[in-house]
C-alpha cells in the first residue's frame, strides 16, 4: 500500500515536514503521482529504517525531557542570564554623504563635501551649485 506524505505523517504522529525532509534528503524514497498530485511512498526496508530513527529521537528526547526536569528539582539548572551589552552612543544624525539624482540606469550620483554645518555639492544633471543644511 503506498501513503502519501500526509497520512503517513498522521500515521506516526509526526509533522509533514519531517516526512517531505527525509524524502529530500534521499532517506525515504518515494514517488511522485501526478494524477493524486502527491508523493507515495511504499511500505518497506526504508519506511522501516525512518519509523526507527523516529521512535529512538522519542526517546532520546524523553530522556533528554527527564534529566533536565530533575536539574531543575535539584536546583542544579537555573535560568540563563541575559547578556550584558555594553551600551554604544551613535550620533544621531549621519550626515548624508552621496546625493542621487534619477533612477535606474538613468541614476547620478555626486558626493557632498561639507564645511561645518553646511554641504556643498553640483547638480549631477546641470552642475547648478548647490547647498545642503
């Protein structure tokens, strides 16, 4: 009997994903239907091998599960700490450096050379000089 990737999933109880993952990665074979507009995957030596990987991860889960639960009643786990950044002042206001006229292949560009408060730039189109602030 062939399953397809959301029965088989709902038959181990498992995500879809998981299922559609070990396809990709070549764990499961299985065959495209393009009438069912599905994936099929047959009973077999590989269906067997995946149901396997699956129940040891339950268990290596549930042990994982266990020992942490009793850490935690012992006292010996506790909860992480948040990081300590260290706080960096930005300036504010970043003076802009390039002025862009137009867009796409029609773009220029022309850089801004400042003096104290005020930039001064030419149009990139009709060389007007021009003042920033």
């Amino acid at each position: 009997m062939a399953w397809t990737v959301n029965s088989l999933a709902q038959k181990l109880g498992c995500a879809w994903k998981t299922v559609k993952r070990a396809i990709v990665k070549g764990e499961l074979k299985a065959v495209w239907d393009s009438d069912r507009r599905a994936w099929l995957v047959e009973d077999g030596r590989e269906l067997a091998f995946f149901k396997m990987r699956l129940a040891s991860l339950h268990a290596t889960r549930q042990q994982r599960r266990g020992r942490m639960r009793a850490l935690w009643k012992l006292g010996r786990l506790k909860p992480r700490k948040p990081k300590r950044v260290q706080v960096q002042v930005v300036e504010r206001w970043k003076r802009p450096t390039v002025v862009i006229s137009g867009q796409g292949v029609f773009a220029r560009t022309v850089g801004i050379s400042w003096h104290g408060d005020e930039g001064s730039f030419c149009c990139p189109n009709c060389a007007a000089a021009l003042k920033v602030r």
